[in-house]
C-alpha cells in the first residue's frame, strides 16, 4: 500500500479519480493499493521569535539581531487568533501521521506541486512527523488522469529532490531572518505608535523602489518641444499621400525655425519619387504563456483584474485539470512533449472556423529544452471544459489561444518606404512615407488581432509627384508611463534587463531562464498585492504609484542594497543555483545571516526619524445587539463587530473587511450588523456582482453546523 501526500483536496480527488479509488474516509480516500490524503497548503509554519525565546514577545532593540541555532517547526496558526493552533490544519496532521504509521503502508508519495513551495510543503510534513519508510516524489505538470497514471509509475526517489528542497528552506528561512530583524528594528526606529508594523521583505522594497524610482522620472521630467515638417503630395493619377521631412535618421527638430526656413522654399516646387522599396515581412505570433506575460497579458486587457487574481484562477483552471502548471518561467515546452501538444491541439482544434489551417510543426519556437527551466509554458490539456466562471473563461481563452496561434500560419505583410525629393531646391533631407498592407492575416485571425495599415499609392521611382501642401507640426515630449502591473512583472521577472519588450526576444528569454530575477513566477503577484496592503503603493485605474509612506521609506531606511536590484537578482539568482547544485545551502543562508546582522547594527547607529505615526481608532464599544452564540453584547470593535465576552471563548465576530463582502464591494455597517442580531436578517442594497452589475438581496449570518464560526447566506424576493 502505497501513501500518496497532495498539496490540496482538490488535487487529491483528482489523483483518486485517476486512481478510480470510490471509498472516501475521513481525511483520506483509500483504494485499488493507495491511500490519497491531502494538506491544506502548508500546514506546518516556522517558529515565531518569541517560540524559541520568551523574551522576543515584545520588541526592544538590544533583543536583535535575533537569529535562531536551529530553524523549528509547529502547526500553522489560526488566522482568527494567532496564538493558537488552526484546528483543521492540527486534525490532517494528526490523520497523515496515522496514516504513515500504518504497517501496511510500505512506501509514501509527495505528490505536491513540483516547485520550491510544493517541495517544503511536503517535506516538512513527512520529515517532521518523521518516518523511517521509503519517501518518493511525484513529478507532474498537469493533474489529467493520463497523466497521474503516467507519473505513478515514474516516481523518483524523494531524496533526488534534495537540491530543490535545499532551495525551498534557505527562501524560507532566509525571508524569515530578514522580515523579523528589519521589520522589527525599523518599526522600532522609524515609527510611533502601536497596532501595526514597517513591513521589511528581501523581495517587497526593491519591488517599491522600482515603482519609487518611475514615479520619480516622471516627477523631474522636463518636457520639451521638437518639431516636425509634414507635407502631402499628389500623384499623376491624382492619389495622395503623407511623408515626414528627415534628414539621415532625423525627423525631429528642436527649433521651429530650421523647418519654416525649409518649409518657405517649398513653395510653388513639385517632387520625384526618389526610391521606393518594397519587402516582404513575416510576422511570428507571441511565445506561449508563462505566469508573468499571462498576467501582464489579463491585467493590461481587462479591467479591475490584479497579477494575484491572474494567479488564482489559472491555479484554479491547473487544480479542474485545464490547464497546465502555471507557475513557470518558461515560455517553451519540452521537447519531449511534442506527440502530446499534437493531440491536445487535435482536440482544441474541433470546430473552429479556422481548424483547416491549423497544422502541427514541431518548431524550435514551440519546443525547445534550452528556453524551459523546470516546468514548460502554460498550455491547455486535453480535458475540455464544459463549464467555467466569467473569470476562468477569459484566462483559459487567453491560454488556449496563444497555444492555437503557435500552429497557424505565419502572419505576412508588404512593407513599402517612398522617398520623395523636391526638386530644384538644394535640401540636406528627404520626405519619407512609409505604409503597410496585410497580406496573410494567418495567426491574427485567432483573436482577430487588428493590424493599422497605412496604404500608399502606386508609383514607381522616377515618378513626379506635386506638393499638395506641406504644414510644420509642434510636438512635445512625454514623460514615462506610470507603471501597471504588466509593466512591473516585466522589470521584476528580468531584474530591468529589456523590460520594456514582451519577452520575444533571446536576451530576455536568457535573463528569465538565469534566475537572475526579483522573486519567482509564485510570489510575484503575493508581492504587488502585500505592497498595496502595507499602504506603501496605490493603483489608479491600471496605474501604480507610490504613496508617502512608500516614498518616505525608500527615502530613509538606510540599507541601500535592499532596494537594488542587481542586490536582489543576485540573491535569487543564488536559490536558483541551490537548485543546480553550484552554491550550497550553508553558503546562502551565511550570506543572509551576516546580512542581517550588519543591516540591524546600522539602523541602530541612525539618527532618529519618524515616517510613520499609528494613531490607535478608539473602540465605541456600541452595543449592536445580543450574541447569537452566548447572549452577550455584541460591540464594535477596530477591526469588527464582536462578542464582548471573546474573553471567556465566544467567536462571534463580523470583520469589518469581511472577504465574502468585499467580493462584493461592500463592508458591513453599523445599520447592517444591528438589522442582522435584531431580526436575523437584513436587506443589504448595491451588491457588485462579478460581471460588474448592481444587485439587492436580504443577507444572514449563520452558524455553521460542524463549527463555532459563521457564514453568509444570500435570499432573493421571488
């Protein structure tokens, strides 16, 4: 009998159904010689500080740096109340640890996802709650039952995974060294007050920097005025058309009277086509998917989409068997996947208009082992879905797309370039025009991608051509673009190194596959948001921008190497060579301690600032009603409607940023809560639903039936 350990519920029914294993217990399936149980993501967190020492429950600067001999584990925390064990995470170890006891267990699968996270996830399971049975790894990039089979009978020893491990643990521990000290000691020294912390992250200040530092260029920008000599000239058949006055590569000019001198002898004088060229030009479709061009991709086409909500729903499409594993840097396949990608295309392809010139090539753009690290790009499997939400259907149409265009023929247009000349006029420049026309749409035909095509005239060189009339144009520069979230995976997945592009090109293909990056396709997206939850940055529209807070942290904290990027890049560059096998654990986390250590001394050493000033919201201590659990009143707290007697154990709490409401857009208001514990219900107007529409509909409050913790529950007037 074999143990199969999955990161989640959802992949566990999805291995037992591969496994056609019907008997379902409490916490495990069984069947057919496995038994399949599950985690809930991590279930086990590091020790907090003041778990390995007493004295580290409040902070006082003498107590840092604080770096532990040896890093410990415990059951993850209840989110509800820190101090305590989650209870459901407490109960599937207790479950797990049963079943690796088992005698008629002989071996135990780690079948969580293949990545850094999924390895410690695992491993910190089954090395903690120890066993001296055989432990193996299950290596997969989609949960489609070919492949679940597939894997099971190539399951690797777990100690191969050693490196991957190494990696997950110094990231872990590393962040963890780095987020308690720094955040501590700069709270500590730069703010007053109580109730909330100077968040301090190896990955989260350069990510602020990177937003500091744009909106700064934009801050100092100087526009500037250029100018432009445009003209229009007629062909014998009476055909206009437009050309730009350029002298060698110039056609901006920064005084406007260079062209009024040009322009004024332009009068009464006609022109010859000087030259004309025309090329044939082939235009590729986009690379396939990885999870950061997938995100700039979502974010930048629709509206109110974040990297994070990106990130779980094609977790969600990964975990329905979709798609798949879409925490990847790559943007190729293995090209050990060639037969496979040709059967998932046969089956997309049905009844497509198009389906005729869709044809399998196994091409170097596609296939290539060179551009994969890990895991291949993000690609549809060959389980169709019948069904999906609003938001699972724009990111599976997005991936299966760009996977059909790959196939497709390659887009074609004529590219033409008119030289035209005045004559008798002795002029350093040429007028140049330059137009495009489409002459296979191929590719573009799959999300009717629109090409602006510019038509010129049919002339030949030698051709005369009169002067319609010719106009000289201001222009002003532009400051850059606030960045969007597109914009900062760009810069965070290649640390700056040809950002500005999409990716389709060798060098960032290389700076991508290095390593050499700012957090990895997982932590990206957690990153951006935590920085909008700290308050250090705000977005607007699609636009990102710091706010004081941010501005003023990046001004003071004085470890500079925090907020480099080639700081950074190097650092993760480091874990992603733990993984090769070319540094070692022991020489990163060395690195990171004496880091830490000398940054803490510094800040120490720093004149006294303040960037931050908390002051506490005092609690009304309203009484909203009676407790539906104890009877006792229930108040308003800072951040919910609780029961006052939470002293002595009672639950009974509505958070003020309620998650099932904020989908919603909505936050529960006085009027709200007393509605609820009065009547047991309430009318709750304005809902937003997910397509965006206003909805009214009565809420409650309810119990649920196997806990001491509550749900919403939604009616509509019929």
């Amino acid at each position: 009998m074999k143990l199969i350990i999955a990161e989640k519920p959802s992949v566990s029914r999805n291995i037992a159904d591969a496994l056609k294993i019907k008997g379902k217990q409490d916490g495990y399936f069984e069947g057919n010689g496995y038994i399949v149980t599950w985690a809930f993501g991590h279930l086990l967190q590091l020790y907090d500080a003041k778990d390995y020492d007493e004295k580290m429950s409040t902070w006082k600067m003498e107590n840092f740096p604080f770096i532990p001999q040896a890093f410990k584990y415990k059951v993850k925390s209840d989110p509800k109340n820190r101090e305590k064990p989650d209870r459901g995470a407490q109960k599937q170890l207790k479950i797990i640890h049963g079943l690796m006891k088992r005698p008629d267990v002989d071996g135990i699968i780690s079948a969580c996802d293949y990545d850094r996270e999924g390895q410690v996830i695992g491993d910190s399971i089954i090395y903690n709650l120890r066993t001296d049975k055989q432990v193996y790894r299950l290596l997969l990039n989609e949960w489609t039952p070919a492949e679940v089979m597939n894997g099971l009978q190539n399951v690797k020893p777990n100690t191969e995974l050693r490196p991957l491990q190494d990696a997950g643990v110094s990231r872990q521990w590393a962040d963890w060294v780095i987020g308690i000290n720094l955040t501590s000691v700069a709270t500590l020294k730069y703010q007053k007050g109580k109730g909330k912390a100077l968040n301090i992250g190896r990955v989260l200040l350069p990510t602020l920097k990177i937003i500091y530092d744009r909106d700064r260029e934009i801050e100092t920008f100087v526009p500037e005025n250029y100018y432009k000599l445009q003209g229009t000239f007629k062909t014998q058949q009476g055909d206009e058309y437009d050309g730009t006055y350029t002298e060698g590569k110039d056609d901006k000019f920064k005084t406007k009277e260079t062209l009024d001198e040009i322009k004024a002898m332009l009068e009464d004088k006609s022109g010859v086509i000087h030259d004309k060229q025309v090329q044939k030009k082939k235009e590729y479709p986009p690379f396939l998917f990885n999870l950061s061009n997938l995100q700039g991709h979502i974010t930048s086409k629709y509206k109110g989409w974040t990297s994070d909500k990106v990130l779980k729903v094609a977790q969600s499409l990964y975990e329905k068997k979709f798609i798949t594993y879409p925490r990847t840097a790559s943007i190729a396949l293995e090209e050990s996947l060639v037969g496979k990608t040709a059967k998932v295309l046969e089956t997309l392809s049905e009844g497509l208009p198009y389906k005729d010139e869709i044809k399998f090539v196994k091409s170097k753009r596609v296939f290539d082992n060179a551009k994969v690290d890990s895991h291949s790009a993000i690609i549809p499997t060959y389980v169709k879905p019948k069904k999906l939400s609003p938001d699972e259907q724009h990111v599976y149409d997005a991936i299966k797309n760009r996977f059909i265009m790959q196939f497709m023929p390659v887009a074609e247009y004529e590219e033409t370039r008119i030289e035209t000349k005045i004559k008798d006029v002795a002029l350093k420049g040429l007028f140049i025009s330059k137009g495009k026309v489409q002459l296979v749409e191929g590719w573009k035909k799959v999300e009717k991608v629109q090409s602006k095509d510019t038509i010129l005239p049919l002339v030949q060189a030698n051709d005369p051509v009169d002067l319609v009339k010719s106009e000289v144009t201001t222009h002003t520069t532009k400051p850059p673009k606030q960045h969007t979230e597109k914009t900062l995976l760009r810069v965070m997945e290649t640390c700056g190194k040809n950002f500005e592009g999409d990716g389709d090109d060798e060098e960032s293909v290389h700076a991508i596959l290095s390593g050499f990056s700012i957090g990895t396709p997982a932590t990206r997206a957690e990153t951006i948001k935590k920085l909008k939850d700290v308050g250090y940055i705000e977005s607007e529209n699609k636009n990102l921008f710091c706010t004081k807070l941010g501005r003023d942290l990046v001004d003071t904290f004085p470890i500079k190497d925090l907020f480099n990027l080639e700081f950074t890049g190097r650092l993760e560059k480091s874990l992603h060579d733990i993984e090769k096998r070319t540094v070692t654990k022991q020489e990163f986390l060395q690195l990171i301690f004496d880091f830490t250590s000398h940054s803490v001394e510094t800040i120490k050493g720093e004149k006294d600032v303040t960037i931050n000033e908390v002051t506490s919201q005092r609690r009304t201590n309203e009484v909203m009603g009676k407790c539906p659990l104890c009877g006792h009143a229930v108040i308003e707290g800072q951040k919910g409607f609780g029961c006052s007697n939470w002293k002595n154990g009672c639950k009974f709490v509505i958070w003020k940023n309620d998650k099932f409401l904020a989908t919603m857009k909505k936050k529960p208001t006085k009027t709200m809560v007393k509605a609820l514990l009065k009547n047991g219900v309430t009318t709750v107007k304005g809902l937003t639903s997910k397509k965006g529409n206003k909805f009214d509909a009565k809420m409650r409050y309810e119990k649920n039936p196997d806990n001491d913790y509550f749900s919403w529950k939604m009616e509509f007037d019929k």
